[in-house]
C-alpha cells in the first residue's frame, strides 16, 4: 500500500514537472520572439540611420519648443 502511494504521488510530481517545463519553453519562446523585435528594429536604425537621426531631432526640437511655447503663453 505504501507503494501505492509513493508512485501516485510521483507521477503528479512528474505531471507537475513536465507543465514546468513546457511553461519555461513557452517563455524562452515569447523571448525569442520579443528579441526578434528588437533586433529588426536595430537593423532598421542602422540601415536608415541619417533619416532616424533627424527624426529624432524634429521630435526634440519640436518637444522643446512646444514647452517654451506653453511657457510663454502662460506666463
């Protein structure tokens, strides 16, 4: 009887360590595809790396200006 429910319990514990392990290859998988991502955007910014630059200034610039603005209208 004792043996019984030595197994019992074992295969639970066996049940238990196979979800684990499908949830961690889900994760790794979610990783993968999260780094995917970003390694295609990176790529995009080295290809197009002038365009992103001054894109990025017009947004900094336009920010700025946009506060001095509302700094002046309010003041």
């Amino acid at each position: 009887m004792n043996s019984d429910s030595n197994t019992s319990s074992n295969s639970s514990s066996n049940t238990t360590n196979s979800s684990e392990a499908i949830n961690q290859v889900s994760t790794v998988n979610n990783q993968k595809e999260q780094d995917s991502f970003v390694k295609l955007a990176m790529k995009n910014m080295v290809k197009k790396g002038s365009t992103s630059l001054f894109h990025f200034s017009l947004t900094v610039f336009g920010v700025i200006g946009a506060l001095l603005g509302l700094a002046i209208i309010f003041h």
